[in-house]
C-alpha cells in the first residue's frame, strides 16, 4: 500500500491511496482457499474441487470482496500510521477506470477531531439557585388530582359549553366530502381545552348545547401519523349528546384513602416529594447552563464542519417539527430563516462543547461502567414490544455507533457531575418563578448585571438568538450537548402555556405511585383515529 497526503488545511485531511493488484490477488487466493473443502461440483469429490473451478465459479464475487476489505483495511493503517481521529465516516472514492488485475486507486478525505489543549477545571464559580416547595403548591397539585378524580355530573340542556366542560359526541370526519376510515365515532367523551384532538377542533365546539348539530372544518397537521390525511381539510359532522362537568371532591382524609393512601398527608407528602425533584431538576438545568457558558467562554477552537452540520441538520428539524405545531406556522418559519445563522452558531457552540466535555471526561478518568450501560440498554429496550426487546439488545451491543448515542446522555451528566464538584458553588433561595425566569432569561441573571472588568461571563451575546421567539427558539437556545455529537436538552418549559401539562404530567406520576387504579381517561381510541392530537 502507497499513501500520499493530498490535502491537510485546518482540520481537512486528504489521501490518495494505491492497493497493489498483488495484495488484491492474495487475498482472493486466500479466500478460495478457505471455502474449497466446502464446494460441491459434480463430478469431484466433496472438498476436492480444483482451485482454478472455484475462482471460475465465484471469481467475481470473491474479487468484489478482497477489494472491499483491501479498502477497509487500507483505510484502518491509514488511520493508524497518521494517528488520526476522524470526526466522522471517512469518504472513500475508488478510481473510475479502474479493473480487477490492475492496482486500485482510492481517494480518501476525512475532517479529524482537534487537538484541545488540556482544559483546566479550575477556578470554576456557579450558582445553586434552590426553590423551596411552598404549601401552596402542594394545595394546588392535591386540587388538580381532585379534579382529575371527580365524578362528571351532566349540565342543564341550556348551558353552553365552555372551556374545562367534557362533551359527550358522536362525530363522522369527510375528505373532499367522503367519509375517511377511522374518522368516525360515537359516545366519545372531550373535555374542551384538553388539547386530544386534533388543533381547531375542541375550540370550535365552544358555545354549542345538548342536542345541537354542527359541522366543523379543521387541518391535519402536515406530520400527522396518518399519511394519507397528513395536511388534508376535512370536516367533522357532529353531535352533542351531552355536556358534564367534573364534581370536585372535597380534600380530606376520605378522598386521600379512595385513592389508596393512608389520608391526606401521605398524599401531600408525595406531592411535595414528586415537586422537590422537579425543583431539582430546575436547579440543575440553571446550573448546568451557567457551566457550560463558563467553558464556551474559555475554550475557543475549530471545530469540523461536518460535525457542525449534522448538528445543525437536527436542531433545524426538530425546530421545523415545532413551528408546524405553532398558531401561524407559516410565519414561525419565516422567522426561524431569518435567524438560520444564529441557529448554526448553535450547532457549532454544541459541538464545541460536546467535544470538550469529552476531553475533560478522558482526561479525568470518567466513564461509564459497565453496569450502568447495562442498565442503560435494558431501559431503552423497555420501549419495544417483548418480542422485539432482544433483537434490540443484540443490535446495541454490536452497534458501536448505537451504544455510542445511547451511553452520550449518562456520559455527559457524569462529567457535569465532575465539574459542579470541582467548582466553587454558592447557594441563594428562589421562588420556582424566578428559578424558571432564570432559565429562560439569556444571559440566565435574576437580575441587570453590569459588564466590567471583573466580569465571568460570556460577553459574546451575538452567538446565540435573542429570547424573543417561543417554544422552537428555546429548544435550540439549550445549547447543551454531549461527546459523539449526542444531543442532552435539560430544559424548563420553554413559555408559560404548557405549564398545566406539565402539572398534568406530575400528577399522573404521583398517581403512578400512589393510586391504585386510576380513573380511564375518556374514551381516547377513537379519538386517535379520527382527530387525536399530532404528537
């Protein structure tokens, strides 16, 4: 094998290479050699057929299969003899003329990784911004599980429905006037403002009463799970059979046991301990920020661009995905083009750090054992069906790149663990709306700060969007990331609105523990058939 270094610029690296027919050629005979005692041919003995036959009868395939590994193998001394490590898959491109016999001429590029100088993880200053778990929220989650558990009492035939009131429907869907499979369902229980079907649908039903008949018009949304009405209009005939209204049950000690509990404190006491690891996450989230702003400012290198693109190829889906969920998605959109750059000066922010959390993880002897990876391939294979568990398991563990992605998450957290203990920390109590604020804000301060010369804070704010935009900004205004360009968001909840789902979401995870058996939710299936909400 000749090698001659054709290109080396920054971090861009290129080779020519030169297989020599001879190499090829051994192998090949080296091959045939292995599966001779196992061809059968009429008219010879089993493992006697000739050499010469078999190259006849496989010649082709076994040429194709010695210049593949002649390439994967060139590629590897490649790596090796330059001691370099790629940022990504090499690209190889094997010469146009050429033909088996003849020497093989392949072109190899390739960005490596940088060389970062070993990162000092002193003199690190954070703050733990701590929210205590007032009474009143605790009063407030115990109310929504109250809600949540009461009986639904129908209204007068003269009331209107109203946001919070749960309709009792038939409904049947149309495309261009034709009924679609699924799109059709009756006695299905929605409570307006749930957010369970599909946008425009629960707000136009809005005022109606028992008895009345009313056809609305509504969009699937374009990444809706069924194809064929993803983007689609339709109309929705429907009928109001009746309008309930949840009774909420008085909070004591009888409504704490019908759950299950001991009585009211028990309940409150899981509560505050569901609030307090929400509060701790906050708490990390904040931190962890202020952490890695404090690397970013300190740490500044090339990073390879092919990195940065597959970064920001994701950022820009995800966000995408998002805007397509937002009131006017066509404008979200536009916004998100007018600040594309900001979005890939994102990418290359994460990249950047994912690589340094990297280097500060080897250098400090962090991994991740072998029991908690383990672990790690278990809880994702909990998602598959039972059948299904073991092929993926098998697939991890012979994956390198897909053990690789699932081991980035835990990694990163151990080395931000490994920081947030070498760093000088300092504690202030909060309310949980400034702790949020915080989190949300852009530079992360509950209050102005001044810049002046004692300042540690990253000054270069152009780097990232201005916090003007709502959910899609703040999803990419994260700017965590982890080591194998592994995306980790830690965030708060990126604008007010999804507060009550999240308090939906924490009270399900106390029910979850606390409650026996919970109430069923009203009747979902034919919802998602027909008009569920995109995910």
């Amino acid at each position: 094998m000749q090698t001659v270094e054709t290109l080396n610029e920054g971090l861009k690296r290129a080779y020519t290479v030169t297989i020599t027919s001879k190499d090829i050629d051994a192998r090949v005979e080296k091959e045939v050699a292995a599966i001779a005692p196992q061809v059968r041919m009429p008219g010879f003995r089993p493992g006697k057929v000739p050499a010469n036959l078999v190259k006849k009868m496989h010649g082709e395939s076994l040429q194709r299969d010695a210049l593949n590994s002649s390439i994967q193998d060139s590629i590897q001394k490649l790596i090796a003899d330059n001691k370099l490590r790629p940022a990504m898959q090499p690209s190889v491109e094997l010469d146009e003329g050429f033909e088996f016999g003849k020497d093989a001429e392949i072109k190899v590029a390739l960005e490596v990784l940088p060389e970062i100088a070993a990162p000092s993880v002193d003199g690190l200053k954070l703050e733990r911004l701590t929210a205590e778990v007032a009474d009143a929220q605790v009063d407030e989650a115990a109310g929504r599980i109250a809600t949540q558990q009461g009986a639904l009492e129908e209204h007068a035939a003269s009331h209107k429905a109203k946001d919070g009131d749960t309709l009792t429907i038939d409904f049947v869907g149309k495309v261009d006037g034709e009924a679609f499979e699924g799109g059709s369902a009756e006695d299905v229980k929605l409570k307006i403002g749930s957010g369970q079907f599909i946008p425009g649908f629960e707000e136009q039903l809005a005022g109606v009463k028992k008895g009345d008949e009313k056809t609305i018009t509504v969009t699937f949304p374009e990444d809706y799970g069924a194809a064929h009405l993803a983007g689609k209009e339709a109309t929705f005939d429907i009928t109001v059979k009746a309008i309930l209204n949840a009774d909420k049950p008085k909070l004591d000690d009888d409504f704490a046991k019908s759950l299950g509990l001991e009585g009211l404190d028990k309940l409150k006491e899981l509560l505050k301990g569901q609030i307090e690891q929400e509060h701790n996450g906050l708490t990390r989230t904040y931190m962890k920020r202020k952490l890695l702003d404090q690397l970013a400012a300190a740490h500044d290198f090339d990073v390879p661009p092919s990195m940065v693109e597959a970064e920001f190829n994701q950022i820009w889906a995800q966000l995408q995905h998002e805007a397509g969920h937002e009131a006017d998605p066509e404008a979200a959109l536009a916004e998100m083009e007018a600040e594309k750059e900001d979005y890939r000066g994102i990418a290359v922010r994460r990249v950047r750090l994912g690589l340094l959390l990297s280097e500060i993880g080897q250098a400090n002897g962090v991994v991740v054992s072998d029991q908690e990876m383990n672990r790690l391939i278990m809880q994702a294979a909990q998602q598959y069906s039972p059948q299904d568990r073991e092929r993926f398991v098998q697939y991890v563990r012979q994956d390198p790149m897909a053990a690789a992605q699932l081991r980035a998450p835990l990694y990163e957290d151990k080395v931000v663990d490994f920081l947030f203990e070498k760093a000088e920390v300092t504690d202030r109590t909060v309310s949980r709306e400034e702790l949020e604020a915080a989190i949300e804000a852009e530079d992360g301060d509950l209050k102005p700060h001044v810049h002046g010369p004692d300042c540690d804070h990253d000054h270069d704010h152009d780097e990232k969007p201005k916090a003007k935009k709502a959910a899609p900004k703040k999803k990419a205004e994260a700017e965590e990331a982890a080591p194998a360009a592994e995306e980790v968001a830690e965030e708060a909840p990126a604008k007010k609105a999804p507060a009550k789902k999240a308090a939906a979401k924490k009270d399900e995870a106390v029910a979850e523990e606390a409650v026996a058996e919970e109430k069923p939710k009203a009747k979902k299936a034919p919802a998602k058939k027909a008009a569920a909400k995109a995910e």
